[in-house]
C-alpha cells in the first residue's frame, strides 16, 4: 500500500472518501439526504453578485460560502440573501442554520441577524485571526 498527498485531487477520489465517510456514519445518521442550496443575489444580465451556498443535511442547513460584491455591501442585500435563504428552506423542517466566518470577515452581521457565537479558535497565531462557529435557531 502507498499513501499518496495530492494538489487538485479528481473528483471521482474525493467522492470516494466522502461516500465511504457516509458508509460509516449511516448507522447513526440512515440514509440521510444532503441537497446543496445557492442563494444568489443576480443582476439584469444574471450576473451573479452575491450569495450563500451550501447543504441542507437533516434538519440543518450548512451555510459554507457567503460573499456579497464589495461594491454592494452595506447596502442590506447580506440580509435579503439570508431572508429568502430562511424562507425557502421553512418547509423542509430545518431548525437551525450552522456557518463559520473568520475574525477579519462578518461575525457582527451574523450575529444581528440572530446567529450565536458557540465556538472560536485561533486559526493563524501570528496574523491573530480565529475561526469562529455560529448557529441560528428556526421557529418553524
């Protein structure tokens, strides 16, 4: 056997360990659906300008990517980005919305639209920047 580290793996190596991941978790988890969502904040040419990203997974939406155009921000499209992301998802029962920001980036605007800080940890010690954990509670 041979262990191998590798830039730019192909796709079909990632699913593989992603769905021998999913093997092994199925006894605690079943047969769970993951369905990946975007949220995207388009222009008249359809443009994409913004967004959120990522996966429902059981009662919860994973949120992994945000990004608003520099130029657009501070102007509340962050908050209608993640009020059609709420409002879509309130019928498929998810209760709570999970996402990560880093200490340079949105825990602030995260946190006035109702996330709660539950976890943080220095990332990069020199460069004093934490990776910070928040979580939102669904009223259903």
């Amino acid at each position: 056997m041979k262990i191998s580290y590798e830039i730019k793996p192909i796709k079909s190596d990632i699913n593989k360990v992603y769905h021998g991941l999913g093997g092994f978790n199925e006894p605690v988890f079943g047969n769970m659906v993951i369905e990946e969502f975007g949220c995207f904040l388009r222009d008249e040419n359809q443009v994409i300008l913004g967004g959120a990203t990522g996966e429902l997974v059981g009662k919860v939406a994973l949120v992994e990517y945000v990004w608003v155009e520099e130029k657009l921000r501070g102007q509340g499209y962050g908050y209608k980005i993640f009020d059609v992301l709420e409002n879509s998802i309130k019928d498929k029962n998810i209760t709570e919305i999970h996402l990560d920001t880093y200490s340079f980036q949105a825990a602030g605007f995260y946190e006035k639209m109702g996330f709660k800080e539950v976890a943080r940890y220095c990332m990069m010690r020199e460069e004093k920047i934490d990776k910070i954990f928040l979580i939102k509670q669904l009223i259903l």
